[in-house]
C-alpha cells in the first residue's frame, strides 16, 4: 500500500531544550471547572541547569522543518530519552516559527482577555528566526522552551524560596535562590516527606518578579532580563494558566450515568495541554498536586497516595496526590467525575487462595543491590515489597456499573496482579486505581502510574476479554512505566512486552487451568495475531510497519534537546497493531529459542537492572545474548534481529516459517471442524430431508468463536437462517467485545436486518472498537446500512473522541 506521508502533518515537535535545563519537579495547585469546561490555576517548576548533569554530544546532523519549509540543522547529541506514548490526528504545522518575546511592559498581541494562547500562528511575528539552540548566545538572553499548546497562560514569575520559613534548615545559602533549589532537589531520598513539605513550602512562597514569555503553536517561551545562561536563569518559576474546553490532552464528558467528568485521555500530544512541560522524557521528574473541585466529585490522579478529600466550603473539596519516583511528565494522569468506588460484596474464597506463593525461584527475585538510576524511594530495595504478591488496589466506575464491576473485575484482580508478582517480581508501584472511563474512551485500556483506564466494553461476555486486557495493563507497570523507551518510535519496547506478557500473567492467573490447557490457549491467540499481522501489513504504509524506523539515529535529538517523533501525529497510526503484533512475535520468538525458564529468569534480572531507567532495543537485545549460553545462540545477534525484526517491513522471515503450525494448534483445528459443520448448515437446503442428521456443535472458548467467525466472514454466502442459528446457539449478542464485533461483521457483510439492533448498540456501547464498522457499513452502499451508521454517529458524536469523530465522519459525509 503506497501512501505518501506529509512529515509536516505526521510528525509530532518536542521542543524543549531539555538538554540545557531540566524540570525535576511540578508543583500543581488546579480548580476544575465543569460549567466553563477548564481547568486553571498554577504550576511551579523546580529546575536543574545543564551544568549539573551530563550533556551527550556527537556530530551527526538532521534537520527539523520551520513554518517557512526551510531547515534549520542540528547537531546531535548521543540517544536521548523518549517514552512510549499513542497517537491520533492532529493538522497543525510545526511550529518552529518566528517569534517576539511578549511580556510586561511590552506590547501584548495575543487576545482579547489580555493572556497568551497556543494558536495556530505565533503572536507577534518578527524577522528574527526561533533559534533552534536556545542556549547562551553571547549576548542574548538564556531562553527556557516549554512543551505547551492549547493553553492560555496568564503570567510567569520567579518564585521566591528564600522567603519560604525554615528553609535555611537545609541550605548553606539562605539568600541564593538557586542554590536553595538544587540543595532541595539533593536531598536523599530517606527524606523524601521533607522534600515534599518544602517543594509544598516553595511552591507558596511569594513570587520576587513578573518573566517575559510568549507562546506560539507548540511551545511556551520563558525568559528573565539579564539571565544570559542557564545557570543564570531562575530555577524555580511558577506559571499561572488555564485550559481549553476543546484542548486535546483531556476530554470533558459524561460518564454512563450521565454526569459530568473529565479525564486525560492518552492524547498524541500528551499532557502539554494539560500543562506547560518538558515532553522529552529526559526530563525524568517527580511531581505533586492539589486539585479542587465540588464536593460531588472524585478526583483520581497518578500518585502514590490513596487520596481522600479534604473539605472546603462552599461545598467545594480537595485532593492531593505526589509521586516520589521521578518519571515522563506525558505519564501524568487524571480524571476526575462523579466515581463510586466499588467494593466486593463479600471476601471470597478465591481472593484468599490468590495468596499462596506460584513457585517462582525466590532467588530470582533477591537481586537486592545498588540499583541503576537516579536516587528515589525505590521498591526494589524493600524486602517488604518484594514479596507482596498483591498490592493495595481500588475500582472506580460510575454507580451503574456497580453490578458488572462486582462480577467481572473485581475478582480478576488479586490473582492478575499475584500472576504478575509471579513472573516478573516486586510491583514497581505500591498501590493501583483502576477506573471505568466513558464510552467515548478511544482504546479497550490505558496504564498511567498507580492508575490504569479500563473501557465498559471489557466487562462484558465472560471474564477472558476483561481478564487479558487488565493483564495487558498491570504488565505496563513493568514495561512503558517503570522501564520506558528512549525513542517514541519504539513502542514496541512498551506493547510488544504487554501484549507477550498478557498471555503469560493470564495463563498463571487462571489457576484452575492445567500447563497443556494454558499452552494450547496462547497457541490460539498466536494464530490470532497472527491473522491481524497479516491484514496489518496488507493494508498499511509499509514505512509504518517498522519497529525501529530511525535506525542508528534512534533517539537523536539537536543540540538544545528538541526532536522530532515521525508519524507522531498520522492519524492512522492510532488504529496500527504492528508494534503490538511483531513486538509480541518477536518476544515469543526469543523465549521459544532460549526456553521460557532461561527467557523469563534473565526478564526478572532485566527488570531489577533497568528499573527506573528508559532504553533503546539494543539495550535489551545486548543484555539478553550475554546472559544466554553460547549452544543457544546460533544465528542470534543484534544486527540479525534488527535486520529482521525491527528495521524491515512487512511479516519477519523468522515469523514466516511458523505460519503452518500456527495454523494447526489444537483449538484451531477443533475450530476448523466447527466451520465445516456451519459450511453443511448453510448449504442446505430449507426444506430438509428427514434423514439429514442434525449438526452437533461443540462449545467453544471466545478467542475459538472470534476465529470461527473470522473464518465464516471469508464465505461469499451466509444464509439469514445460519446466522440465526449461529447467533441461537453461541448466544452472540451476549459475548464479550471481541466476538460481537465479528458478528457485527458478518451482519453488516450479509445485510442480515433481523440482528441490526446488535450493531447500533455496538456502535453506541463499544466506541473504542467500532471505527471500521463505520467504514464497512458505507462500503455496503446499502441505504439501509449508510443511514443506520449516520444515525449512531449523530447520536454519539458529542460524546465520541475528537480523533475517532474526525475519523468516521470523513468516512461518512
């Protein structure tokens, strides 16, 4: 498939100049407002100038395009740290334009409020170009680039901590601002309460002077009169601003119930319309935050803390969350609505049995030692934690879902997360929200810290569909969270690992199940993946089939940070499953040549090496042959997997091979049987003999009837009586997301009206997964059908993601 990509549109700016100055920090202090749909208040960033971390350098060269289409080069430093994040659609050029610093005293060209917005032209054009290197320049005021759009900013000062009471506790200079900033940040970790109370403290303290700033498309612009460099410049800054009811880093909604909520929704662009940033996760950071909003709400939060309200009047309460574990400021998530928690009725036995010990070797998890990253309260250093199979957890969902909480996931809980311990070790986190987000939520599940997002569409059918996706999503706290990628390009190192370990936690999870049973159960997801590579590949840019598409310039960034994500903003990307599907191929690949207790032992000892920490293929690759014996590595290397693994399109040649056995696992053959009975079914005629004996039909696990119906889609005929019988006797209506989308499917194929009902709450109910049902329902070119897809999307389109939306009504209108 031959589609020209416009880098102007597909890829996604940082521009940050991470690598002179870095936000170790964020002290949030927010009021939601749910009538203006914004959220305002302040943000106070604690900063560390370049001179106090190692700057990486190298002479290789790329350009990063401008408004104008010139390019503007760069030098290269060695590979920076990029996490791994989703993407979907978003138009605007780059913005590496021309600007003028606005601020007071100077003439304010942005808005009729008096404030500076992102907009899709910067305010106050100049001749001078936006430097890309945004360091000293002789003469020229040092200037602090934010991550930032759709944000209206207000005003920016210096903060300052010298006034803060009691601060000269801990620092030898009580009147040198910055270096009251840098001892706070020093501290060790065995006082991290202290630090919070003074980052608290700090972020209070009155402001000591207004800053010039300006915006423009993608970045907030910050600079202080007379501060020439980085050490120069003010290290503790506080910001005061305001959100957009259409910015594109939360959505505001209603829940199921019909009230009001908001949340962040793993947008492209990730928080920085949330708040001003640094998006390049070298800016590895802590943060803390107070959020305000009417008594009636719940507000939840990536944090370490188990928030409980404190009570304001005028019927107004406040939460606060903090992590101490310094991470992506594009992982920070919130949500915020009218949640109950939900609690299981009574303590059954199966959550006691999740206790016992899976027989991992304990030594496998005693790695206890210096670990590898910067100094934070860290887990793996507590004896207590590395044995605590389960960690604390809570379930929020608006209250009429209460009954499919209490009997789908609360149970799947304990023993998911105990399978988790089982296999990899100590929980990186120490506690975990789950949260059952609105319809319009655009995926079946998102991983923050301590916080995972579950779509309503996982709790229905039986437990297999919400068992896998939560084990998909607890696997994230290992891989995405606290290992992350260096490179968004790489997602791979992030869902590859997800999707691998999903079948593993699932397996262990189901502990009725014997070792045969859990085997011949992956083999069918395999043969499942396998099928959706297929059609991924067939039907996809093959540029966007390539798990590592920068090569040997993975994870370059310029001189002053900046960088370039490519296709970060394509809005197909965000239906692709190639890094899922080949990252997860690849994984298995491995652990079937090594042997799963070689492959599994040496993933404990990676975890426990590079917690903490963000990575690059090579990272994992190189360690995984060196702990491996010399008789199991023939014809592996890393420049072989790269070649092809991750930097080809298409199917891997490895991958190719297994194709036939895939095919003949043994639930897929008990499946193929079935099609064959359906196949006689529908050929009969209506009238029957009476010595036609009746079919038998075996009952089948979903992931069997997800294939059965994929294999009868392929049929030119289905007769209304098969699908009636079909539907009779699977109970399809009533499975969980992934089988009733199949039957979507076949309803729309054959035009089979009895069963349409199935596809309009489809639609309205499974919004994360009905995008290509649209597509299928005006490709039919049946009136009937096209005006049953304009009906659904009238009827959920205010409510449905702004991305999906733009999506489907361009399918549509």
């Amino acid at each position: 498939m031959d589609i020209k990509l416009d880098p102007s549109r597909d890829d996604l700016p940082l521009v940050a100049n991470t690598s002179h100055i870095l936000v170790k920090h964020y002290v949030l202090d927010l009021d939601v407002d749910f009538e203006s749909q914004v959220i305002e208040g302040t943000i106070v960033l604690f900063l560390e100038s370049g001179n106090r971390f190692k700057k990486r350098s190298s002479s290789t060269e790329v350009t990063c395009p401008s408004e104008s289409n010139e390019a503007c080069k760069f030098r290269m430093p060695e590979p920076c740290q990029i996490p791994v994040t989703n993407t979907k659609t978003f138009s605007s050029k780059i913005g590496y334009n021309d600007f003028v610093i606005c601020g007071k005293g100077e003439k304010d060209t942005s808005g009729k409020d008096g404030n500076h917005d992102n907009q899709e032209q910067a305010s106050g054009i100049s001749s001078s170009k936006y430097c890309c290197d945004t360091g000293n320049h002789g003469s020229e005021e040092f200037l602090l680039v934010l991550d930032c759009c759709d944000l209206s900013v207000l005003k920016v000062e210096e903060v300052d901590v010298a006034a803060v009471p009691g601060i000269e506790k801990f620092t030898r200079s009580p009147k040198l601002r910055n270096q009251i900033v840098h001892e706070l940040m020093a501290l060790p970790a065995d006082r991290w309460r202290e630090q919070l109370d003074y980052y608290a403290r700090c972020s209070q303290a009155p402001g000591c002077g207004e800053l010039l700033f300006d915006t423009d498309t993608w970045s907030l612009q910050i600079r202080k009169t007379g501060a020439q460099t980085a050490t120069d410049f003010p290290h503790a800054i506080r910001i005061q601003y305001r959100t957009k009811p259409q910015g594109r880093s939360v959505t505001w909604t209603s829940d199921q119930s019909g009230r009001p909520c908001v949340y962040t929704v793993g947008s492209p662009i990730n928080n920085r319309a949330l708040f001003p940033c640094q998006e390049p996760p070298v800016a590895m950071s802590t943060w803390q935050a107070t959020v305000r909003a009417a008594a009636s709400f719940v507000v939840l939060m990536s944090g370490e803390n188990s928030a409980k309200p404190t009570q304001l009047q005028e019927d107004y309460s406040s939460w606060h969350y903090y992590v101490t574990m310094p991470m992506p400021a594009s992982t920070f998530t919130i949500a915020v609505g009218s949640w109950t928690e939900m609690k299981p009725e009574i303590c059954s036995s199966n959550d006691v049995a999740t206790e016992r010990s899976f027989s991992p070797s304990e030594a496998d998890f005693r790695y206890i030692g210096v670990c590898g990253h910067m100094e934070y309260p860290c887990r793996f250093q507590k004896a207590s934690a590395t044995t605590q199979k389960i960690i604390p957890h809570r379930v929020f969902a608006p209250a009429c879902l209460k009954g499919a909480c209490q009997e789908t996931l609360l149970p799947l809980i304990p023993p998911c997360l105990s399978a988790a311990h089982s296999v990899l070790g100590t929980h990186p986190f120490s506690r975990l929200d789950i949260l059952i987000v609105p319809a319009n939520f655009s995926s079946l599940g998102m991983a923050s810290p301590h916080i995972v997002f579950l779509s309503q569409s996982t709790l229905t059918g039986m437990s297999q569909l919400c068992g896998t996706r939560l084990c998909h999503e607890i696997a994230h706290a290992w891989f995405g969270l606290a290992i992350g990628a260096r490179d968004w390009t790489e997602e791979w190192l992030s869902e590859g690992f997800a999707t691998h370990l999903e079948d593993v936690f699932w397996a262990k999870a189901q502990q009725q199940l014997a070792p045969h049973e859990a085997r011949e159960q992956q083999e069918l997801r395999a043969c499942l993946r396998w099928r959706r590579l297929q059609d991924e590949v067939q039907n996809s840019p093959e540029e966007m089939q390539v798990l590592r598409p920068n090569k040997e310039k993975t994870g370059h960034v310029s001189d002053s940070g900046s960088s370039v994500i490519r296709h970060g903003l394509n809005p197909e990307k965000v239906f692709m499953q190639v890094h899922y599907l080949k990252g997860y191929f690849l994984l298995r690949f491995l652990a079937k040549r090594l042997g799963e207790d070689t492959y599994f032992s040496f993933l404990r000892k990676f975890v426990h090496t590079f917690h903490g920490q963000l990575i690059l293929s090579q990272d994992f690759l190189q360690m995984l042959l060196e702990n491996i014996p010399e008789e199991k590595r023939p014809e592996l290397s890393v420049g072989n997997i790269f070649r092809d693994w991750l930097e080809s399109s298409g199917i891997p040649q490895p991958l190719q091979r297994e194709r036939q056995a895939l095919a003949e696992c043994g639930l897929a053959q008990q499946v193929s049987a079935e099609v064959a009975k359906w196949v006689r079914v529908n050929r009969r005629p209506r009238k029957r003999k009476r010595k036609d004996r009746e079919e038998v039909f075996e009952k089948l696990l979903p992931d069997q009837l997800v294939l059965l119906l994929e294999h009868l889609l392929k049929q030119k005929t289905v007769t209304p009586r098969t699908l009636q019988s079909l539907e009779r006797i699977y109970r399809l209506s009533e499975q969980d997301a992934e089988v009733r989308h199949r039957w979507c499917e076949l309803i729309v194929k054959h035009k089979y009206t009895k069963a349409y009902r199935d596809v309009e709450r489809f639609l309205q109910e499974d919004q994360a997964m009905g995008i290509y049902l649209y597509g299928e329902l005006m490709l039919s070119e049946d009136p009937r059908q096209q005006h049953l897809a304009r009906r659904c999307f009238e009827l959920s389109r205010e409510q449905m993601d702004k991305s999906s939306a733009e999506v489907v009504a361009e399918m549509l209108f």
